[in-house]
C-alpha cells in the first residue's frame, strides 16, 4: 500500500496540504457510488477545512473535495441519502478490514479489504 498515513492509499498528497490526515468531521456528502466491479464503493465529499498553504493553481478555490473508494466490498449499508449530508465519516481499521462509518445527514456503513483516494481536487464553493 502506498499510504504516508498507514490507513488510506496514495494519501501522500493529502497529508501534504494539511501537515497530516484530515479530519473527516462535518464534510459534505455529495455522492455515494457503488460498482459491482470489484465490488467496490465509492464516496465524493467536500472537506470542511481550506488547506493554509495550498498549490497556487488553487488561489481562487475555497473548498477541498476528495473521492475515495473502498474495495473489495464486503458489506454495504446506505440506510439515508438526502440534499443535505453534513456527516462525519468515520474510518477504523481492525485487523485485515477496514470498517467506514458515514454518521450526520447521510448513514451509511461500509466494510472492505483497502481504501484508496483516487481525486483530490479545488473548487469555488458559494458560500
């Protein structure tokens, strides 16, 4: 796994924005996707803090939003989706598993064998 965290693979770009991992508390939930290939899950959510030192291309952006999957799926739960998906998610790893829990707007639980972040992007969120 290539992760500078030990949790999530290719993080090394995101632990470089904010001097560490994170925190996954009151993000924006704006997609939850599922992929029978692998089977695998995928999440798309703006992050509630702007990094202090970000890249220049990102001058004129105020949010952070990262897309992060999970595979292969072992178990899946989506119990509630809305327009309004101020969450925490919540990642543990126990063993050879990771358990993700998605708490606030959205519930959702997911448990899988890696986790990666595949998009870490900027846009200009309207306040």
């Amino acid at each position: 796994m290539n992760s500078a965290s030990g949790l999530m693979a290719n993080d090394a770009f995101l632990m470089g924005l904010y001097g560490g991992l994170p925190k996954f508390d009151e993000v924006n939930i704006q997609q939850i996707n599922l992929n029978w290939n692998g089977p695998c899950a995928s999440i798309v959510f703006d992050l509630n803090e702007f990094p202090s030192d970000p890249p220049k291309k990102w001058n004129k952006f105020n949010t952070v939003q990262l897309e992060i999957s999970f595979f292969p799926l072992r178990k899946v739960n989506i119990d509630v989706f809305s327009g309004k998906n101020l969450c925490a998610v919540n990642i543990e790893k126990v063993g050879a598993e990771f358990f993700v829990e998605i708490t606030g707007g959205a519930k959702a639980s997911f448990v899988a064998s890696s986790i990666s972040i595949d998009r870490v992007s900027a846009y200009f969120n309207m306040p």
